[in-house]
C-alpha cells in the first residue's frame, strides 16, 4: 500500500563509484507520489546513475535507497514495482506489439483473459490499439517509443523511470512526445522520474528539475525557479543564455538590499544572500531581463544604467538579439521584444546605447 503522504522515492547519502571514480557523491532526494521529476544535467553528470540506482541495475557503494519507505537496497528489479523505459525501447523484434507489451504479465504468469484486457488498455492508452499484430520494425521511431511506455505501463508500477526516451527522435515528433507523454503522466497519475540532457524539454514536462553536474545536485527546484533564481553559477549557464556583471558591495541597506558598483555604475541590488561591504559579487541577468534604449532617447538616461555599443544584432521575428560590449569591455547579450508602435525599432551595428533593467530581476552570486 502507498503512503500518500510521504515520499515514495528516496535517497539517503547515497554514493556509488566505479573503481577510483565516484559517479554520485552523498545523493539526499526525495519524490513525491505522482510527481513529474527531470534529472538534469550534461553527459557523464550521473543522472543515468542515479536511474539505474533506483531501478536496481546497479548498487549504492554506500546509502539507502526507499520505495515508499521501505528500503529496496537487496532488493532485485524485478521485484522494485518500478519499470524504465531505456533508449534504445529494447523490444522484442520477433514479437507483435501485443506480445511486447504482454512479456511482463506473463513472466508474472497472470490470467489470460487479465492480460488481454490489460494489454488492450494500455496500448489504447498510448494510441497504438489499431497496431497491435505489428512488429517493431513495422512502426516508427514514435510508435516504438510508445509500445516501449505500453509495456512498463501495464505492469502497473508506482514509479516509471525514462532514460533519454526521445534522444532517436527528429525535433517535431520529439515535441509531440513531450505532450504526449506528460498527458499521460497526468492520466495514470503516477510518478515519472525522467533523464534529459536539454534544459527546454525538461522545463516542458516537469514538475520539478534537479539540476546535476560531476556527480553532485547542483539544484532541485521548479522549472521557474530552476530558470529565474539559479543558485549557482553552473545552473545559471546550463539552463540559457546569461549576462554575468561584475560588482562590488559598497553599502548594506535595508530589506535585503545593497548598494553596489556594478561594471563601475552604482545600482541598487536586491538579495536574500548575505554580503559584508567590500565584497565582490556576480549580478546575473537574463537576455530579456535587459532594456536596451538609443543613446537619443529621454528615459534612457532615467536612473542607474550602463553605456555601450552594438557589436550586432540578429532579427528573431517577435525579438532581436543585441551583442553589446560595454564600456567597461564587458560582453552583453539583450533579448529585446518588438513594440509595433515604436517608431525607431532599428538597433545598428556601432551605434551607442544605454543598458538597465528593473531593480529585483537580477541574480547575486558569492563571487567564487
């Protein structure tokens, strides 16, 4: 029986090396029932691991690993109520789509008229009902993917791991899938732990992303949180483009703001983190989050703002992307949307132009 009110997956300073290497250090993860949850992070990461881990292909060098609060550390994976869709799909290809998706029950040697009805349901779930006297090699890239998903489904498991399942697939049926598999998530109300090595897929389909790099979370959070409040300086330029400025803190003020030099103009800067004055700092700041103003215009010059000029611009259709170098020589990229009724939209290769953003949408790093 589920505890509903707990995790129903965890990890406990959970450590796993491969000889001299260590693939994850003293991982502490808890998911909650029926959650969409994305491992994030670049190849060789432990994302992988940390599935593996979980559906018991591999074995913690030291930790504990708990399906809905009860260790699973001996236990085989066969018996971990928890199934994973690899990359590969690995379906029979001497096998109908009805008999891949029925392996399982029959392993578990269940009633023939249950694994009918339960066969039929799943591949109606997945949309492939009207394929199901098919081989592999008869469907597509799509179609295999959801007979791979069918299969696990139909086991009735608490947790569905998914290993990179889209990584064969071109970038629309990549984007169909998506969809897909996140309205069945929500149907089946089941928790998904999925693998992804792209930022944009991994905010589209979850509910939280736990961001990992050489082996360690970097960040658990919200796809908005993840985005707009990274905590480390490795999230902030895995998931998008960021402008980092340097600052000093010259001032501590009230409600969790500083006064500081940032790329030698004052600004106010808006902070939970704690800084002593004379500390140094990195503001962090999206593309969009920048205003972008002629140098000719009347508000440009309307409060605390950095001079530069335009090294490019590139047309986006609703947006133009503007490479400016300030003149403290620092590098910046804007993100600056169409108005239709500015008269002068026009952004000009060595024109000069002033740069700002509103007080609060920066980022404040420890300088480290």
């Amino acid at each position: 029986m589920e505890n509903r009110n707990g995790p129903i997956l965890e990890m406990r300073g959970v450590s796993k090396a491969y000889g001299s290497t260590t693939a994850v250090h003293d991982i502490n993860l808890q998911i909650a029932n029926g959650e969409f949850l994305t491992l994030l992070g670049p190849s060789g990461c432990g994302k992988t691991t940390i599935l593996r881990l979980f559906s018991g292909f591999e074995a913690p060098t030291k930790g504990e690993l708990l399906l809905n609060g009860r260790m699973i550390n001996d236990i085989v994976p066969e018996k971990r109520q928890l199934n994973t869709v690899f990359q590969n799909y690995a379906l029979f290809p001497h096998m109908t789509v009805r008999e891949n998706v029925a392996f399982g029950l029959r392993m578990q040697r269940r009633p023939k008229d249950e694994i009918g009805q339960r066969v039929h349901e799943a591949l109606r779930m997945v949309h492939l009902e009207n394929f199901a006297d098919r081989r592999p090699a008869q469907l597509s890239g799509g179609q295999q993917q959801r007979v791979a998903i069918a299969r696990a489904v139909v086991n009735n498991p608490m947790v569905l791991l998914l290993d990179e399942p889209f990584s064969a697939l071109d970038f629309k049926l990549r984007k169909q899938m998506q969809f897909e598999i996140k309205h069945l998530q929500r149907q089946l109300g089941i928790t998904f732990i999925f693998v992804t090595h792209d930022q944009e897929e991994a905010f589209a389909m979850s509910d939280r992303v736990v961001v990992m790099n050489e082996g360690y979370i970097e960040q658990i959070g919200t796809p908005q949180e993840i985005y707009e409040e990274p905590e480390s300086l490795f999230v902030a330029r895995f998931v998008g483009e960021i402008n980092i400025l340097e600052g000093i803190i010259l001032e501590a003020l009230e409600n969790n703001s500083y006064l500081a030099k940032v790329e030698g103009v004052d600004f106010i800067l808006r902070t939970r983190r704690e800084f002593y004055v004379g500390d140094k700092a990195r503001v962090l700041l999206r593309p969009e989050d920048l205003k972008v103003f002629h140098i000719h215009e009347e508000d440009s010059s309307a409060g605390p703002h950095l001079n530069g000029r335009i090294n490019d611009s590139v047309y986006k259709g609703a947006t133009v992307d503007i490479s400016i170098t300030l003149d403290s020589g620092t590098q910046i990229l804007a993100a600056e949307f169409f108005n239709e009724d500015d008269a002068d939209i026009s952004y000009n290769k060595g024109e000069r132009v002033t740069v700002s953003w509103v007080a609060g949408w920066e980022v404040v790093l420890d300088y480290d």
